[in-house]
C-alpha cells in the first residue's frame, strides 16, 4: 500500500523528540515523517500533545531533546516557510478582520494596499467577504476561526500547520472546508500537517493519519488512506475502504476511552 | 436611557448637597458652613478673579507634575512588565512609594529642593506615579500569551510584538491608570500647598480659615473636587473615544 513513500523527500521531520512541562511528560520519543506536498493528520485524545507537536515544529516551543528539521534545516525558531492556524484563534480584538488577516504580511513588511488586495482575496475565500471592517467580538466562533485560517493562508507559507482549523465552524461549512482543503493539497504543492478530533475528517482529508498515543505521546500508527484518492468528493464518504479505515482507527483509539 | 442616567445623577447631587445645606444648618459645628452660603462665597471667589489667579499658581505643579509622571511612569511600567530583571530592581520602590505616608516625607523634601515648584512637583510625582507604574507593567504582564506567540510565529520582531500588540493589548489599562493617577497628581498638588508654602488654592483655604472665613474655605475645597471630576470625565471621554469599536474581549473558542 505504501511502498511509494520512501521515495518521496520530507518537507518536516521530527526524531525522537521529548518535550516535558515540568514534572508533565507531554512527548516521548516521538518520531514522525511529513512528505512534502502532502496532508498529515495528527489524531489522538485531548492532551495528548498535538499542540506541543505542532508549536515545536512551528519553533514556538523548544524541545527537551530530539531533531526538528523543516526542507532539511534544524528548525531554530519561527520562519516564512511555515504559518500556524491555531486552536484558539488568537485574533487581535482591536484589529478588524482585514487587518487580522494581513497582520502576518504587515509584520512581514509588504505595504498596505499590496497585504489588503491579498487579505481581500482570501477573506473571500473563506466566505468572510463584507465583514473586512467588523471585529472579532462581532464575529461568530466559527467566523473568527475562519479569520485564523484567512491569515496563515494569507503568508503563503510552505507548510502550514493548523490546530483544529475546522473545530468551530458548522457541520455544512466544515464538510466545505474539507473539500476545499483536499483541492488546495492537490493544486498546491504544501505540505499540510493538520490536528483534528474527527476519525471521518482525518481520513476523508489526509494522506496519511498518524495517532497518537495518550501521554506521554508517541505515534503508535500511521495510516495512509490512498485507495480512495482519486474519487470525487462525494463519492468518497461511501467507499468502502473509507468506511474500514474510520472504523479500523475508532476501534485502536476506543481502547483509551474510558 | 440617556435622560435616566442625567436624572440619576441630578438626584445623586441633590442628595449630597441637600444634606450638605442641612449638616451646615444644624449646625454641625461652627465651622460647617451650609451649602448655599458656600456657593455664594465661590461665586466671589470667582467673581473678583482669586480663584482664577490661584488656580493658575496651583496648575502649574500639578500639569508639570503629572506629565512627568505620566512619560516616565508608562515607560518605567513599560520596563517593568518586558523584564524580570528590571521587575526586581525597580518594583520595590514604587510598592513603596505608593505606601509611604507622604506627610512624612514632605519636611525631607523641602530640605533638599527647598519651597518651590521642585518639591511641589516632587510631591505630585509620588503622589501620581506609582499607580501609572503599577498599571502598565500588570497590563503589560497581562497580555494573552496566545496573541504574542502569533506575533513570534508570523516572524514578527521583539520590537513588532511590544508595539503593534503588548502596548495596544495593554493600553486601555494604562490609560485608567494614568486616570487614577491623575486623580492622585490632583491630591498631591493641594497637600504640596497646604504642607509646604500656601500658594493657589491651598493659600485661599490656609488664609480662609485663618480669619475663619469658612464658606470660602469650603468654595476652596469644593472648587477643587469640581475641577477634579471635569477633568476625569474629560479623560474618559478620550477613552471611550479612542477604544471605541473595539472592545478588549479575548474570545476563544
Ligand atoms: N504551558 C504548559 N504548561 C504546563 N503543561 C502544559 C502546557 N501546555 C500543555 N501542557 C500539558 O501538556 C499536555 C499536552 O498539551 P497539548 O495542548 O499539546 O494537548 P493537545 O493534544 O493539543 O490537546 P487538545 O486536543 O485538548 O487540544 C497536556 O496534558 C497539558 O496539560
Ligand atoms: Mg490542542
């Protein structure tokens, strides 16, 4: 099923990287491959360390020890090839959804009419157009979610990580957002690496699902759903194959559900 | 709505300047003046230019004083907040200087800088800085971790962070810090006349009661307070003008 992957170059890697709290143990010995161009999921129970994961690879968090490189380089800190959509948001209140959205080119130095024309065009596309001037307190959750994912798309960034991007928004939006997220990681050579607490989403959108296991945290599988790839959106939901591998990871994740 | 919260105010005032007028008929004592012998001797004072004349005197320490206060206590809180380092070196002396009894500090003052405006502005500086300090470094400290991680992952300098989010987070509790201590400043300036040499409004007050003219005495005081609350709602104005739109909630989730 997956003998393809060996040829295929890691946008990240993560070696053996152990990350304490203090006394809290978050991650042990995790190691995990992200292929460039491609959708990972990180699906695991509530305060497994999807987080921690994902802010030591953005370069917001440091790990205890392990390796951490993104295109091959350590990562030292935060950098332009990657953008962070993240679990709460963090909107600027004082800021409307415009600015928020262009706050990640503002800091980067492109001037003002040339980061709202791009704001604008991604404000559309997450279906906030004629909100530009609101604010966030006047925004729904799921609108102020959107507004996160407006502004790491906004950077165009390489690798994009995203915390529960979809955890607000409604059912008809989320199931959108999904299928616009699998023609994005087709058209878009990115590497997507993307937390959810959904089986059905992470298989329906990933190329490969690794699970976590409770922490202290290690990936105890990696599935790669492939056999459904090329189908249609809709088509997708009833595959047979689909429908085995929801199952198959609802049965290994059951066992920590108590 | 509008006209209620006027009405209520109306009353408030009724309520406090009728008991005012009756403690005063009373009387109380001998040297409590009633609210409309009071009022007639402020309108005098106002009248034959004393109080504008001794306001001018008494402005002079408080506006110096407070704008002192306000560059210098916003930076220092400033400080305070972005470093631990400078958190221990400096935060002692303001947690002192906002508990010391300034009474007793006042001879020392006087000592040192002698009568004239220097003390007088020292006075409203310690009266006036501590609590701006204390407000920008707590709301500096208070940002949302959330926010500034942002800031950092989407390759924004230190610089980028303190300005365009630590100080716009922190700003609406800095400016009601700046409002108490300008309440505070407003003390300090009178106690600087009544303490060390009475000039402004302090000498109408000192030399009022001094040939007990209490319902001057009284104009004084109240003339003060007014002027007080003009300026604080002044302030607030300002404050509701500039953070008007966007409230500081962080919503999550
Ligand atoms: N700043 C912190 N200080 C101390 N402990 C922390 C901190 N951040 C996270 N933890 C702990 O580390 C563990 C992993 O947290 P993390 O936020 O990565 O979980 P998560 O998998 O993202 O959970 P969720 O699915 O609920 O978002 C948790 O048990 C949490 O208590
Ligand atoms: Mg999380």
């Amino acid at each position: 099923m997956n003998d393809k992957t060996s040829d295929i170059e890691n946008a990240v890697s993560v070696h053996n990287v152990y990350k304490n709290y203090g006394d809290v143990e978050a991650l042990r010995d995790l190691s995990l491959d992200f292929p460039r161009g491609q959708l990972t999921s990180l699906l695991g129970p509530s305060g497994c360390g999807k987080t921690t994961l994902l802010k030591i690879i953005a370069g917001l968090l440091r790990a205890n020890s392990g390796e951490i490189t993104v295109n091959g380089q350590p990562v030292a800190g935060p950098g332009p090839d990657r953008a962070f959509v993240f679990q709460d948001f963090a909107l600027l209140p004082w800021a409307n959804v415009i600015r928020n959205v262009a706050f990640g080119l503002e800091l980067r130095g492109v001037d003002r009419s040339e980061r709202e024309a791009i704001a604008e065009k991604y404000i559309g596309d997450v279906g906030l157009k004629g909100f530009e001037k609101s604010y966030p307190h006047e925004l729904s959750g799921g609108m102020r979610q959107r507004v996160g994912l407006a502004r790491a798309l906004s950077v165009d960034s390489q690798v994009l990580l995203m915390d529960e991007p979809f955890s607000a928004v409604d059912e008809q939006t989320r199931r959108k957002f999904q299928e616009d997220l699998l023609k994005l990681v087709k058209n878009e050579s990115k590497t997507f690496i993307f937390v959810t607490h959904s089986i059905e989403e992470a298989v329906y959108v990933s190329d490969q699902v690794a699970i976590l296991l409770p922490r202290p945290s290690r990936v105890s599988e990696i599935i790669r759903p492939e056999g459904f790839r090329h189908k249609d959106a809709n088509s997708i939901r009833r595959d047979p194959e689909y429908l085995d591998i929801v199952d198959r990871i609802w049965a290994s994740l059951r066992t920590y559900v108590e | 709505m509008r006209y209620r919260s006027v009405l209520l105010k109306f009353l408030s005032a009724l309520i406090v300047f009728g008991s005012w007028e009756i403690a005063g008929r009373i009387p109380v004592s001998f040297a409590f003046p009633t609210f409309i012998e009071s009022m007639a001797a402020f309108w005098t004072l106002l009248v034959d230019g004393r109080m504008f004349v001794a306001y001018v005197e008494t402005l002079k320490p408080l506006v110096v004083g407070v704008l002192i206060s306000a560059s210098l206590g916003i930076g220092i809180g400033l400080a305070i907040g972005l470093s631990r380092k400078f958190d221990w070196l400096v935060s002692p002396i303001f947690v002192v200087m906002q508990t010391a009894p300034l009474a007793a500090l006042i001879p020392l003052l006087v000592m040192v800088y002698g009568i004239g405006l220097t003390s007088k502005v020292f006075v409203v500086c310690i009266m006036a800085m501590p609590v701006i300090v204390l407000n920008t470094s707590g709301a500096v400290r208070n940002t949302p971790a959330s926010i500034i991680e942002m800031g950092q992952s989407f390759l924004g300098t230190r610089l980028d962070v303190i300005l365009k989010i630590i100080l716009p987070a922190a700003s609406p509790i800095i400016f009601a810090g700046l409002r108490l201590g300008v309440s505070a400043g407003f003390i300090g300036a009178i106690l600087s006349e009544l303490k060390i040499t009475p000039t402004g409004v302090g000498d109408i007050i000192t030399y009022s009661r001094s040939i007990a003219d209490y319902p001057s005495m009284y104009a004084a005081i109240f003339s003060i307070i007014l002027l007080a609350v003009i300026f604080l709602n002044v302030l607030e104005r300002i404050e509701e003008y500039l953070f008007k739109g966007s409230r500081q909630t962080y919503v999550s989730e």
